[in-house]
C-alpha cells in the first residue's frame, strides 16, 4: 500500500516539477505515472552502478557530481518516454532538484503516516 501511494505521489510531484518549471513538461497523468515508475526503476538499477564507477569524480567534487548523476537519471527518462520531456542538461538538473526535494517531503511523510 504505501509504495502504491508512494508511486501515485511521485507522478504528482513530477507534474508539480512541470508546474514549476518550464523546462520540464508532462503531458498527463498517465504520462507523470509511467515517468515516476522509469525514475525509480532507473535509480533502483542504474543509478547504484553509476555512483561506483563515478566514485574518484563524486569525492574530488565532495559529493556534489551526485547531483550530476540525478541529473541524468531524469534526463534518460525523458529521453525514452513519450509525454515527459526536459529541455537539456540544465533543465534536468534543476528538474531533478526539485523532484529531489518533492520526494524527500513525500518520504518524510509517509514515514509519519505508516510509522503508527
């Protein structure tokens, strides 16, 4: 129940980025849906290998070629789905902030609400 949740709140989040932002667009619901679930799956399964292989960069830079990384996460989503597009790395980089910051309000408040 709660990844359902979490996952429903993702996709509005990322219509929130495309509110917010119009470097980011989302067509639809639908479209906010499949982006959410291709975000996760890619910083579930790509990410993690990219954050090793990049390990020299992101200590040289103190943490901050992280924000890199994210950046290209989201940016490969748009790049493979219809009805999510970003602009170019700039906008994936802000776009990812933002959802970054979403999603770390949506976590916060899932844990308050299942923690009981």
């Amino acid at each position: 129940m709660k990844l359902l949740i979490k996952w429903i709140l993702s996709a509005t989040a990322l219509l929130a980025v495309a509110h917010l932002y119009s470097g980011v667009e989302v067509k639809s619901f639908t479209a906010a849906l499949i982006a959410a679930f291709v975000i996760g799956l890619l910083n579930t399964v790509v990410r993690p290998l990219l954050v090793v292989l990049t390990l020299p960069f992101t200590v040289l830079t103190l943490g901050l070629f992280l924000f890199v990384i994210n950046a290209l996460m989201f940016w490969s989503a748009a790049s493979v789905l219809e009805g999510f597009h970003v602009q170019g790395f700039t906008a994936a980089l802000i776009g990812s902030l933002i959802y970054t910051a979403l999603g770390l309000i949506i976590d916060s408040a899932l844990e308050r609400l299942f923690s009981k």
